[in-house]
C-alpha cells in the first residue's frame, strides 16, 4: 500500500471537491437550511418568551405603563420601517432596495416579536401570552392601536404628498397657459 504525505492527501481532497462543483453547493445548501432550522427554532421557542419577560419586567402589571409601552412600540415600530421601505420605492439599484427592504424589516422586529406572540399557536408563544396578560396587562392591545395609527398617519402623508404633487404640476401648467397668452 502506497502511503501518501498529508500535502498530498490534502491536495487530493481539494481537487475531488473541485471536480465536483455539484457536490460542493449540495453540502453548502445542506448547511443553510440546517442553520435557517436552527434559527427557526429558536426564533419559535425562545424569542416569544424572552420578548414578554422583557416587556413584563419593565411594564410590572402595570396596565397604564403596559399601554404606553404599546403605544410607542406600536406607533415607533411601525412607522418608521414604513417610512424606510418607502424609500426602497425610489430609482435605485435593486441591491439598493433589497438593502433597505431588509433594513425595514429589521427595524420592525420589535412588533415582528410582539406579533409572534400574539398569532403563534407554539409554547413559546403561548408562554409569551401568559407573562403579557400577567406582567404586561394591555400591551397588545395598545401596540395594535400604535401600529394602526400608525399606518393612518402613513397613509395621510402619502396622499397629502400625491395632493401636493398634483397641486404643483397643475399649478405648473396653469403659469405655462398664462405666459402663452
């Protein structure tokens, strides 16, 4: 039997992967979905329940200090990921886009969190809903009236700016008709 320097047993390796570009993206999509599983996971069971034992230590049963804290999370949480993907709407380059998509999304995790709680059917959301109803009386209530506003107040700017836009090109066109006469 013919032994091989470890160069040599290195070098063989490397080249049966090259030789195989097939093998080699296989073991790299096995590799991330075992992450995004694990990620899942965890996301299912701990996120849920960290999120309400945050929440239910600073908030202590406390239904006004429970609202507020819905309130700005809600609001806050909501209308600015709404202002920044409004922004991936421009003439920019889809990295861009994606870019800001996702920069949106991770700016919403707050109420991404809360609503894993809140339409989760897994134990760790479940457990979530018991530390709120205890610890962070009307939290969820008052987030999904935050968010709500929150979306009004969106809507409002964004037909106020289609107003102020038509406004300008009609008032563009109406100097443009006077000069002519």
């Amino acid at each position: 039997m013919i032994s091989m320097s470890p160069d040599e047993t290195a070098r063989e390796t490397t080249t049966s992967l090259a030789g195989r570009p097939w093998l080699r993206h296989l073991l790299l999509l096995f590799g991330l979905s075992l992450l995004v599983l694990v990620a899942w996971l965890l996301a299912v069971t701990l996120v849920p329940r960290w999120w309400a034992q945050w929440l239910g230590d600073r908030i202590d049963g406390r239904l006004t200090t429970g609202t507020a804290y819905g309130l700005v999370i809600g609001s806050v949480f909501t209308f600015v990921p709404l202002l920044v993907a409004r922004q991936a709407f421009r003439g920019w380059s889809w990295k861009l886009r994606i870019g800001t998509l996702a920069l949106a999304v991770a700016v919403a995790v707050p109420n991404l969190m809360t609503l894993g709680i809140v339409l989760g059917t897994g134990g760790g959301a479940h457990a979530g809903e018991r530390i709120l109803d205890v610890d962070g009386p009307g939290f969820r209530t008052a987030s999904l009236l935050g968010a709500l506003g929150a979306v009004a107040v969106f809507l409002l700017m964004i037909g106020w700016g289609v107003m102020r836009t038509r406004d300008r090109r009609r008032v563009k066109s109406l100097k443009a008709r006077h000069q002519e006469d």
